[in-house]
C-alpha cells in the first residue's frame, strides 16, 4: 500500500536511503522499495509516497528512524479544499470509519509548508472538516489516532524550500512518527568527553541505521575516537568494539570521569565490549579470525596533513636509511613514530579489514570525502569484490567539498585471491586519485564541526546564510 | 581487556608466523557484571578458539571451564552458557601484558585497553 512520507527537512539525500536500510532492518525483503512524488513537487520535497507492504512494517520504520516526521495513510488530496473534500468522500468507508467510532479519541494537527497559518486559520481548517463524520472523542495529549492536515502553498524557490508548483493538500491518519527525543538527549553538547571529530548524534544515528544495528549485534569502529559512532550504535542494543591509533584518545581521554567509557555510562548504555590501541593499516586481529562483526562503522581519518596516521613513520618517510631500531632499554615506553596515511590507503585497509571481519550480509557504513567539481565521481567510489554499494548520500560542506555517507553490504566470501584483486584495483584506484594528496585543505573542510564548517572554509557566499535554510543537500 | 578481545588478538610483528594466542601477564585482574545475553554468546561460541579462551581465563584465576572444546549442543546448557559468559565478557585484565608467543615482546594493558601499536623496526 502507498503510504506518505514527510521527511524532516535535512540531510534530504539520506532520507530514501534510510528508510530502505530501515525496511530491510524489520524484515522487508525485495530490490528496494517504490517511491513516487506527489504532483508537481520537486525531489527535494518533504513529501514522499512509499509503497510498503504493511502499515506494521510503516509504523516500526516511522518510530526508528531519524529523519521521518510521519508517515501517514492519505484519505485525500487535491490543489484546493473543494478537491481535497471529494477525495476524502470517495475513500472508502471501510478503511476510513474503523478510526472514527464514538469509543475512540483523536486529534487533528493542521502543518503548513511555505506560509505560516494563524491559530484561528487552523481551527477554520479543522472545522471546515466537518465532513468527516468524526464520533470519537477530541484529545489532545495521547489520542489513539492522529489525523493530519498538510498543506504546501506554491511558492517558488525564494523561501527556503523547494520549489512546489502549484499548492497540495493532504489528508491523513498518522500510523508512526520518529522519537527525534533522541537528539536532544544524546547531542554532543551534553556529552561528557568530546573531540574535535566528534559525530554529531543525528548522523552517529543515521549512520547506525544504515548499518541495521540492532540488539546482540557486534558493531565495530577502527576510528573510535571519542566513540561517538559507537554510542549510537549501544543506544539501539548493539555490542560495540572500538580501535584508535592515538592511545590518549582511545585510553585517557581527559581523566578517569572523562573518557571513551564515560561516554557510555553517562546516558546508561552498556560499556563497549572493547576498546584498543591499533592501527587499521596493520590490525592486529588473528589470522584464522574471519567474519565476527555484523557491522563496522567509522568516520576514516581524511587528509594528509591533519588526517590519518599509521605506524612505521621514519621507515616510511625516509625509505632510503634503514630502518630505525628501537633501544632495548628504551622499548617499553617507545612512543612509536608513524607515517602520513592516505585517503586511498587507508579506504583500502578498511575494505580488506572489513572484507574479512563482517559476517555476509554485514554492512560496512563509512564517510568518503569528494571534490564537487569531479562530475564523474559516480564512479570514483571505492570498489571490493567483496561487497556490493547499497547507497550513497550527499552532504555539500563547502562550494568544493562534500562528504559521503557510503553503505556497503558484504555479498562474497573473503579469499586470498579476492584480496589480492582488491590490491591491484587499489592501486589503480590511488593512481586516480594522487590529487587527493596534494589537498591538504582536505580534512579540515570535511571534518570540520557541523556547526563552524561552512565558514571555516572562508567561503564567505555560504557562511552568510544561516544554516537550516534550504539549500538542497546543504541543510 | 575482555578474554573475548584476548580470543581475537595475536602479534602481528613483521615474521612472526605464530603471533596467537598471546600469553597473559597478569598485574590486575577486576571483575564486571555484564548483562547476559544467550544470542550473542551462541554467536561467539562458534567463533572463539576454545583452547586460548581456557589457558586465558586459568591465567585470570578461573578453571571452570572444560578443558575439551564442548560439543556444539552444550551452548543449549544455561550452565555452560553462564560460564562462558563469565570467562569470555565478566573477567577483564585491568593490568599487564599480552605477551608474544615467539618473540616474548609484550604489549602493554594499561587502564583495561591493550596497545598493540608496533615500533618501527616491527612492521
Ligand atoms: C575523524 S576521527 C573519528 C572520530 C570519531 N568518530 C569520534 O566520534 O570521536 C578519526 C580517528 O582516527 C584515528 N586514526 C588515525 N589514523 C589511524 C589509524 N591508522 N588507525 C586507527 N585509527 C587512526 C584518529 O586518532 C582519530 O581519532
């Protein structure tokens, strides 16, 4: 059955995305669902209508995911409210009246898009329903069922949505909405140990959906950071493993009350089943361990000035001396030097690590940063054989930046001859993308704080305007 | 540091052919309640090597596991599962080393979190 979806207006490219990962999440099983847009509405619109097999499978997805504000089943729609009041009439009674009986309670929300509406216009909407022959009873804290009266106003592209050509109507009876509560409780703003790469919590949450975290699953980060990824991750019932090169990070954090566990501890999740010292250019894993995580999910460290690190710094840096010898008497508290780590590198290692240690079926979800001026880049994703991309959703940081959200699902067993192909694909692949090197500015563009990051690239045409406006795939 | 991390890790030194399982060296050992979960236990059960969970949790001070790796049935047992739970999430070197079975290099465990970053001249 169709249903319609309102989306929050952001993030608009992760919006289909999540609600297919979702779908998978709670049983559906097919090659991805049917979308359509209402008429004359733009891509970007909040409105969306998806074909879903049942309003259960509609309702657990509305309730889990991040970025769905309703989805509602439509009892009408039209461009005026003579239209929307013959739809209303011609849907069925039988779909319609079991919502309506004298022992039920219920309330009418009225939302406007593009055009504010006054409280006595709102209450002239509702009354002007009085077709529908409501029996129940009005409550306006916990009804049973929420109906919904959704109005777009045409208006062009000056407002800060999108362009919408003509007005619509809808109206509908909600069947679930998102628990945005979430944010409020675990924004990073309240977090206990915060770094400057910290993940916001809406994307730690939408980065765990699309990974199809859920409880007694391993979930694993071999860029934990502060853990941030992982703290979403725990939220939805998933054991969490997290590595990081930098032992002050990963381990001290900024004292015994103020670290990677107190993060977890702080909202009541359950500690990570473990955190480690390790560099994801050599992981440290066994070799006859394969397939053990349901899912690994990481924010990679970008860039070369401020980007990753691996170990074996001199050896790498001066190829031509020899390898530098660590004293005896000095080994135990040797402060290991290490080595730039670059994008292509270290994309490959996650896919050879990932490749490896995700069960089939695992998912591998990730940020890859890409230059806006390369138009072919459709193509310049990262490639294994061993895993099949499953989406891949925009987020504009700068007039030359982007950053990626890529979710990958592990479809091939991982052999020695599949890594050594990935090798000689890598290879072919670094040659592509050599400029990558050259950019320093690379890293603080894309791992910027969401909220400094449009200004931080002295672009000063989007540092103007304020955020939350619509500007596509910037908000 | 969990016997369910130690049952993952081995030394990965540039030649060294046998880096796993590592030997414990045991400064601190704690102990934390960990909520019980019997999916995740069958899942791990099939994944960790029995022998190096056994010689791990008797470096810890805990010997009631079977020597023998069990028959798949047993994770059926609430029993067994109790144990395994135990030794594999609720016992955690606080303090010590992981040491190398070839080359004896240890990787330090300190604040419950193992280094396993190798120096330069071992990768
Ligand atoms: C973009 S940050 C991820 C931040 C994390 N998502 C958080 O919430 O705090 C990248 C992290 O990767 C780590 N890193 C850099 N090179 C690494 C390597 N070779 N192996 C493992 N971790 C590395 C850095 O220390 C940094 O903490």
């Amino acid at each position: 059955m169709w249903y319609l979806c309102m989306f929050f207006h952001r993030l608009l490219d992760y919006r289909k995305a999540e609600v297919e990962s979702l779908a998978e999440l709670f049983g559906y099983v097919g090659d991805g669902l049917e979308w359509k847009l209402p008429q004359h509405h733009h891509p970007d619109s909040p409105f969306h209508f998806v074909n879903l097999p049942s309003e259960e499978l509609a309702r657990t997805i509305a309730n889990r995911s991040i970025l769905i504000k309703g989805i509602y089943e439509v009892w009408g729609e039209g461009g005026s409210y003579e239209e929307l009041e013959e739809a209303i009439k011609n849907y069925p009674d039988d779909r319609k009246l079991p919502y309506l009986t004298a022992d039920s309670t219920f309330r009418i929300i009225v939302d406007s898009f593009g055009k504010v509406m006054s409280f006595q216009e709102q209450n002239d909407r509702i009354k002007g329903l009085a077709y529908i022959p409501f029996k129940g009873r009005v409550n306006l804290k916990s009804p049973e069922h929420k109906f919904w009266l959704m109005q777009t106003d045409d208006y062009g592209v000056s407002n800060g949505l999108p362009p919408v050509a003509q007005r619509t109507i809808f109206f509908g009876r909600e069947v679930g909405a998102a628990d945005r509560k979430l944010l409020p409780t675990y924004q990073l703003k309240s977090r206990n140990y915060l770094g400057p790469t910290a993940m916001d919590a809406e994307m730690a949450f939408l980065m765990a959906n699309q990974a199809l975290v859920k409880p007694g699953k391993l979930v694993y980060d071999p860029f934990v950071g502060t853990g941030s990824i992982l703290v979403a991750a725990a939220h939805f019932g998933a054991m969490t493993m997290g590595a990081d090169i930098d032992i002050r990070v990963v381990r001290d954090g900024r004292g015994p009350d103020c670290n990677v566990w107190s993060n977890f501890k702080q909202y009541g999740l359950p500690a990570p089943v473990a955190l480690l010292r390790a560099d994801n250019n050599l992981p440290p894993w066994r070799p006859s361990l394969k397939e053990v995580f349901d899912a690994i999910i990481c924010d990679p460290p970008y860039g070369v000035r401020a980007g990753g690190r691996k170990s074996g710094g001199r050896k790498l840096l001066k190829g031509t001396v020899d390898p530098y010898t660590v004293p005896d008497d000095k080994r135990t508290d040797h402060i290991p030097s290490t080595g730039a780590y670059c994008l292509s590198e270290c994309v490959h290692d996650l896919l050879d690590v990932a490749g490896k240690m995700l069960v089939m079926g695992g998912r591998l979800v990730y940020f890859y940063p890409v230059l806006r001026e390369d138009d072919s880049r459709e193509n310049h994703f990262p490639e294994h054989p061993c895993f099949r991309l499953v989406s891949s959703s925009e987020q504009i940081l700068s007039s030359r930046y982007s950053r990626v959200l890529l979710t990958m699902v592990k479809i091939g067993l991982y052999t020695e001859e599949i890594a050594e192909a990935a090798r000689i694909k890598h290879l072919e692949f670094r040659e592509n993308h050599l400029k990558w090197l050259e950019d320093g500015n690379l890293h603080s563009s894309v791992f910027a704080s969401t909220d400094t990051q449009l200004p931080a690239t002295g672009d000063a045409k989007f540092s103007k305007e304020p955020r939350r406006k619509y500007r596509g795939k910037y908000v | 540091m969990r016997l369910l991390t130690h049952n993952m890790l081995s030394s990965n030194i540039k030649g060294v052919t046998n880096g796993f399982p590592l030997l414990i060296e045991v400064e601190k050992v704690i102990e934390k309640p960990v909520d019980f979960n019997p999916d995740f236990l069958k899942n791990m059960f099939v994944k960790v090597d029995w022998k190096a969970l056994v010689d791990a949790s008797r470096s810890l001070g805990y010997a009631e596991l079977p020597e023998e790796t069990p028959e798949s049935s047993v994770i059926d047992s609430d029993d067994f599962l109790r144990k395994f739970h135990h030794a594999l999430l609720e016992l955690h070197l606080e303090e010590g080393a992981l040491v190398c079975p070839e080359t004896e290099r240890k990787f330090p465990v300190s604040k419950g979190i193992p280094n396993m970053l190798l120096h330069e001249d071992e990768v």
